[in-house]
C-alpha cells in the first residue's frame, strides 16, 4: 500500500499493488494493521455503502456536523471527479478543496478524514462508488454544501448540466455551512 498526500491535511490518495495474470488481476484493497500503521491512527469501519450512478450525476458535497465520518472510497466500475473540502477549523487547509479522478481502471482510492465535505461527478456512462464509512450514517446530521459555490470555484470538469437530488439542489453557501472546531 502506498499513500501520497494530497494538498488536504489528512487525506491521502492510496495505491495498492496490483497482480496481474492471465487471468485478471489481484489487489488486497484494505488491511485494517497497514491502514493504521500508516496513518498513525486507529480507524475502525462500521458501514460500507455503493451507489450505481448514470453519467452526469453529481452527488454532494455531504458531511455530518455530528458524528463526523471518515470515508475510505473507490470506483469500482466507471470513473468519477471526486471532489474534498477540508471544513475543520483546526486544520491548516480549512477551506481548501482537493480534486482527482478515480477509476475502475486506476484503481486508486482516496481516505477522506472526518470533517471534510465529499461529493463526486460520473464521467463515464456508469459509475459504481464504494466507500467505507468511521461512523454510521445519521440522516439529522447530514449537511450539504452547493456544489457550484463560487468561493470554493472547484473545477468539476463539468459537461452540460448536472443531475442532481433535490438534496443536493438544496445545497448551502460554504460561507453559510457549518465547520468543525
């Protein structure tokens, strides 16, 4: 397992090792000891979520202002923009966002720490996005901040229109959202 930092404190884009053969490949994705060793923290999983998404579907940018979640996530068919913000006041990238394109191809996967927003774009026809969650998901603590903020002008590499749920249309100003003390 290899992690590279990324320009957000904490959150590091992972490459594992990839066997590949005759017959297709082999990667162990996930080893709870290597994971901790690595980011010098103890991180326990207890949801794991997939969403099936159609090409031009954009979803977040989502947190929990209680019991903030920590999101290990990955495409595991398709590619998608997948798009972070560091929302913790403590941290020296608060309001910085960090942005990088996950395949099934690349097989690359991103550790988002608790206390960022996470959101993604599909670019391909479909994507299929697994994510493994520190927290379980509470539906009275979920916050959604606009995808299309102008203070945060993230780079979506947007083509036409994006579809997005009512929940995401309903997205608040990242000057107006919530942080973390």
């Amino acid at each position: 397992m290899y992690m590279e930092k990324t320009s957000i404190f904490g959150a590091f884009l992972i490459k594992n090792k990839i066997f590949n053969d005759n017959r297709g490949f082999f990667s162990e994705v996930w080893n709870q000891n290597n994971f901790n060793k690595k980011l010098n923290e103890k991180i326990k999983f207890v949801q794991e979520n997939w969403s099936h998404s159609k090409k031009n579907v954009l979803r977040g940018l989502h947190y929990q202002i209680k019991k903030p979640q920590g999101k290990l996530v990955k495409v595991t068919n398709g590619v998608v923009y997948d798009v972070i913000i560091d929302l913790r006041k403590f941290s020296p990238t608060f309001k910085k966002w960090y942005g990088v394109e996950l395949s099934s191809n690349n097989k690359k996967l991103l550790w988002v720490p608790a206390g960022c927003a996470h959101g993604f774009y599909v670019l391909s026809t479909t994507a299929d996005f697994v994510y493994k969650t520190t927290q379980y998901w509470y539906p009275e603590y979920e916050r959604c901040i606009i995808w299309n903020d102008k203070d945060l002008s993230i780079d979506w590499n947007i083509e036409g229109k994006p579809i997005l749920s009512q929940n995401d249309l309903n997205g608040i100003q990242f000057k107006n959202a919530e942080y973390f003390k």
